[in-house]
C-alpha cells in the first residue's frame, strides 16, 4: 500500500534518525525513545480549561491519572467524561505522551477527559492493565461528584492498546457498570490471535512492525492461553450484544488493521451502532504525530464531535 506523503515523511524521518526498532530494546529504553519520539512528532499541548494531575487507590497501589476540562466550560458544570486509556503496546507510553490528543478531544467535545496511567509490562503482566482500566472506569463513576462529571454520561476511549483496554471495559462494564455510552476505539488491537508473522506487508518501514507487534504481545501476556482470553483478546468475547456505540478507526499502514474491521464488523452483527473510518496510507500511530501527519487534530476533533452527539443524546 501506498504511504500518505504525511507518513512517509515519518517513516522517512525514523530512518535517518536510525532509531532502534522496539524489538531490539530492553521495555525501559524502548519507554525513553517513544516518549522523545512524542516529543518530536507533537506540538505544544493545546490549552485547556483546567488540566490537573491526580492519583487514585488502584488494585495494588497508587494510579495516576489527569483530569482535563475542555475550553469554555466552567468550573461549576457537570461534564460528561471520557476515561482514556493511553497506547503503546501496553510496554510504553504514559500520560504525557498522550497529552495533545486528551486535550483536543476535551475541548471539541467540551468534555472531561480522564487519563489513565495504568500499569506497565512486563513488570505487571496481563491482567495487570485490565485491572487498572476497570478500576480507574469506576472510580470515575463513583467520584463523579467531586471530579465534577455526570456519572450518566461516561465514555471509555484509546488508541493501539489503549483502545484494547477501551473494548474490554466496554464489555466488563455491560456486566458490572458502571453504564457507559459510548466507545472511542482508535485503531484497536483487539485479537491476539491475528498471524502477524505471515504477514508480508509490515515487515520493514512502517512505525510499527509485525516484529514489534509481536515485542509487545510476549512482554505483556503471561503464556499462550492468554491470547484467547476475551479480556485480551476482546474480538473472542461470546457476545458484543448490548455495548455502547461506538467510534472506530483504523489506518492502512498498521498491522492491527484487518483485526479492527473484524471488530467492527462484529459490533455491527451484535446490532451495536458504529462510526467507522479508515485513513488510507496513515501510519499506525498516526493521532500522537500531528507535527507531521496534518489528519491527526480533524481526527481526534471529528471523533471528539460524535463522543458530543453521544453525550447530547443522554442528557
């Protein structure tokens, strides 16, 4: 497939910087080369109408969080909120990484966003994050009060495996609350079970390799039986019946593509209403490039409009 002149500039870029494929490296230096790559391919976080950092009692220690409020709300407004869970292959990442798409989102969709640092592999394997996603979801709902939120008006979101994370909240939450209405889900990986090695087309070049793809999965899973598991593999999950509607994206030049359409697809049979876009010739990755890829802001600002519409609907 073709690269959007955006993307190639990155691929060209990650060249001749010669950065070291995420494969070759120790989870720790690989965490310290995504967030200078941030760094590079981000502007300045955008202002926001408050933006303040937080901490809550996870399952075993402290989570922290950031808590945004988009521009022309006021402090005394209850906003709806979107819970969003940060990607980077559930090895790297963190919420500074993630800091201008939050921001973006919270002022188009003049919303709360609540960012959730969950905790890493493989120092915290599966179900480590999972575990996190859930609680901080409902520590949201039951602090709603204080974080100035309506509890009736609750969204999950993310990007790579945060919007892994995203899905399996979304089924948890079908079960044990709290009610959410709506799912963010930017280019998912959503089955662990996908055959990434057979794959020719991501190879080489693309930000995110099969190779890489396959980094992530050992350091994060525990063994084998972990890839069926719906709660990492939410696409294995014995019904999508009842979830929320959702956004869902995907991109061309991304490994996880074809397993976010059978997502998607998926949702569609279980009578779940979806959004759907696909960005020909993007990266994966794409939203946290926006100094480079010029579809990163309308994305996250067209995805944060329909998370409005959603909210609109409940009020």
């Amino acid at each position: 497939m073709e690269a959007h002149p955006d993307s190639q500039r990155v691929m060209d870029l990650v060249k001749r910087l010669a950065r070291p494929p995420f494969e070759t490296q120790t989870p720790a230096a690989a965490r310290e080369v995504y967030r200078a790559g941030r760094a590079v391919m981000q502007p300045e976080t955008p202002d926001v109408a408050e933006r303040r950092d937080l901490v809550m009692p996870g399952p075993t220690g402290e989570l922290p969080l950031r808590l945004y409020r988009g521009l022309g709300t006021q402090p005394s407004d209850k906003l709806p909120v979107l819970v969003y869970f940060h990607g980077g292959g559930w090895v790297i990442g963190d919420r500074d990484t993630h800091d201008v798409p939050c921001a973006w989102i919270a002022n188009a969709a003049k919303c709360a966003v609540v960012s959730v640092e969950y905790r890493l592999a493989p120092e915290n394997k599966f179900p480590a994050a999972v575990d996190d996603a859930i609680a901080a979801t409902k520590w949201v709902a039951a602090n709603a009060e204080a974080l100035g939120v309506d509890r009736m008006r609750i969204a999950v979101g993310g990007d790579s495996a945060g919007g892994n994370l995203a899905a399996v909240v979304a089924l948890t939450a079908r079960e044990s609350g709290p009610k959410l209405c709506y799912q963010l889900l930017i280019y998912p990986a959503v089955d662990f079970t996908h055959d990434y090695e057979g794959d020719d087309r991501f190879k080489t070049d693309v930000t995110l390799t099969a190779a890489a793809v396959l980094y992530f999965r050992e350091h994060y899973l525990r063994d084998i039986a972990d890839h069926t598991d719906w709660r990492a593999s939410p696409l294995a999950a014995a019904s999508h019946a009842g979830l929320p509607p959702a956004t869902l994206i995907t991109a061309g030049l991304d490994p996880l593509h074809d397993e976010g359409v059978a997502y998607k697809e998926k949702l569609e049979a279980a009578g779940v209403k979806v959004i759907y876009r696909h960005h020909l010739g993007q990266l994966h990755g794409f939203l946290t490039m926006s100094s480079f890829i010029a579809a990163a802001q309308p994305e996250a600002e067209a995805s944060a409009l329909e998370l409005r519409a959603a909210f609109d609907a409940v009020a």
